[in-house]
C-alpha cells in the first residue's frame, strides 16, 4: 500500500534509508545524546531530536552508511510484523515502474466518499 501511495521507487528508496538511520539515531544517543545521562547532563528540551537533526545534515551520507555497516541485520523473528526488509525490497521492485519521480505521491489526490 505505501509503495501504491508514495511511488515505488520512493519507497525502496526508503526502505534502503532506515538501516542506516536506525544505526544512526543509535550512535546519537549512546554516543552524543545519552553520554551525560549519568550526571544528569542531558540535552535540553526540544534538543533531542533537533540534534539528531543536525547531526544527519552534518555528516555525509558515507559516513551515516559506515555507522550502519558496522551492524548485523537483525534475524526475523516468528513474530514480526512485516517480512525481511530485502525481502521487502526485491517483491516492491517486481512492481511495474509506476513513472513518478521520487516524491511525486498521491498526497493530494481526493479521497472517495465512504
């Protein structure tokens, strides 16, 4: 369904992201956000998530990608929500090209009356 709403392409795209942004936002709060947890040093409200804001506009994408290489994929578990995301990944792509380019949604399309 998100791939029939945001476009294909946009959501491997996505998919593709959130290892890396997971890896990520883990390195900003063991590393950054939660060092002073301890003596009661933490960032201010409001500074959470707009420091880990900056600090993904302040590293390029490889140095984000490094962060994340250094992780196992998690194995899935009998419970989980969704499929693997490579599983994920390889059935949207056998979706036909739906020509959008990346971002062009249906966010302002009309909805049908129920």
């Amino acid at each position: 369904m998100a791939a029939q709403h945001a476009g294909r392409d946009a959501m491997v795209g996505t998919l593709r992201a959130l290892p890396v942004l997971d890896a990520a936002y883990d390195h900003w709060m063991n590393t950054y956000a939660g060092m002073g947890e301890q003596v009661g040093a933490l960032p201010s409200v409001g500074e959470l998530y707009g420091g880990f804001r900056r600090l993904l506009a302040a590293r390029p994408g490889e140095r984000l990608a490094a962060i994340s290489a250094e992780r196992r994929p998690s194995r899935p578990h009998r419970y989980d929500s969704h499929p693997p995301t490579a599983e994920r990944i390889a059935l949207i792509e056998k979706l036909p090209a739906d020509g959008r380019p990346d971002g062009a949604g249906r966010a302002g399309r009309a909805r049908p009356a129920a």
